[in-house]
C-alpha cells in the first residue's frame, strides 16, 4: 500500500480523508496544515480566489514532495491534496497531513511540505478584489 | 521542428493565448527558445522571471529539445 496521497481537486477538500489516510498504529502523532483563504491582502479586502493549475506537471511536483519527505524525514504516511478553480474566503485551498511515530518529525515534514509546495509546484492564484484581479506572486 | 507551448497564469494574460505553436531549429536548446520566444512574444519580459517546463519537468537552460515536445511558461508559483 502505498504511504502517499496526492491530489488536486475541484471538489471541496475532505480533512477526514487527508487525517484518515495517514492515521497508523506505528504512529505518535499526526501534524495537519490547512490553508484557508484569507479576506484581505495589504489591507485590501479580497472577494475571492482562483486557482488555476498545470495539473499533470503539478501533482508531478506534488508527488515528488511527498517523496522526498519520506525519505528526509522519521514519517510513515503523508497526504498533500490541493483544490483548484474558484474559492471563497474561508475555503480550503490544501491541505497537509503526516504521520510520524514522534511528533518532531511529523511537525518537520509538513513544514517542508508545504513550503516547498509554494516555491515548486506550478499553481496560480489569482486574487479577486471588489474593483479588479491580480495574479499573487507575478510582479508584472 | 515544431513545439507545443502553454502558458500559464499571467504569461496567458500576456500573451492572449493558453497555447500556441512555435517553430524552432532543429538542435536548438532552451535557452535558444528563451530567446526567440522573447523576440517573438516581448510581452513574456514583462515578467521579473519564469521557469520553462519540458514534458512536465522543470528544464534546464541547456536542455535539448526534440520536435513535439511540449513546453510550459511557469510564471511565478503561489499555490498553498
């Protein structure tokens, strides 16, 4: 069986799946990051967020971070799933669960995993803003 | 020889297209197809940088390419 799930979806995201999937009788503890949409960026109130996705190259990358987790770090299972299309404030745009037999390694891995998500993965976010829309990260 | 090009994010914007087709010599390395892709479409320099993708991978700038491979415009990630 194997101790990786990746997945990008247009679906809501289901923590229950992400947590269920790493849970292990080997295992101390389970460390879980959510992302969720926040409302403003730079005192702006932002409406809405799309993300838009390379989708085969993207769980490529995804896969890959899984991986490498395993294989950096004391962890037995981790999930990385990630949404994509229109979200709304509040909403989960990924989430992040590993399972270690102690939690400094779990902490760890999911620290790298998410921040090696952000600089690797080639997903987009595109802000929604009440008078316009930029894409995060672009600088044009 | 012909390539497949995506673009993604704001390179899409930019440039007004999702894909397109681009002809490039035979032998020609990434780097080469930088710079006549720049010529062609200077919208792209609009960009602080990007990466290039080849068949779903990051591609170094001294990467070959063959025909038909596919290669993707990667503006700026800010996925999570």
């Amino acid at each position: 069986m194997s101790n990786t799930s990746v997945k990008i979806t247009a679906e809501k995201l289901d923590l229950n799946a992400c947590y269920a999937f790493v849970a292990d009788d080997s295992c101390g503890g389970i460390a879980v990051f959510v992302g969720t949409v926040r409302n403003s960026t730079q005192n702006k109130e932002v409406t809405q967020l799309d993300f838009s996705t390379y989708k085969p190259m993207a769980v490529k990358e995804m896969q890959k971070i899984a991986d490498q987790a395993l294989e950096s770090f004391e962890i037995e299972k981790i999930a990385i799933h990630h949404a994509e299309g229109l979200l709304q404030i509040g909403d989960v745009p990924v989430i992040i669960t590993v399972s270690a037999p102690h939690r400094k390694a779990a902490f760890a891995a999911c620290q790298f995993a998410i921040d090696t998500l952000k600089e690797t993965v080639p997903i987009w976010k595109k802000e929604h803003f009440s008078d316009g829309e930029v894409w995060v990260n672009a600088h044009p | 020889m012909k390539m497949n090009v995506l673009l993604f994010g704001i390179s899409a914007d930019l440039i007004g297209a999702s894909r397109l087709e681009f002809e490039l010599e035979k032998q020609s390395s990434v780097a080469d197809f930088k710079e006549l892709f720049q010529e062609k479409y200077s919208n792209v320099t609009q960009l602080n940088s990007y990466a290039v993708a080849v068949n779903e991978n990051y591609a170094s700038d001294d990467l070959k390419l063959q025909e038909n491979d596919v290669i993707a415009i990667i503006p700026p990630v800010s996925g999570g």
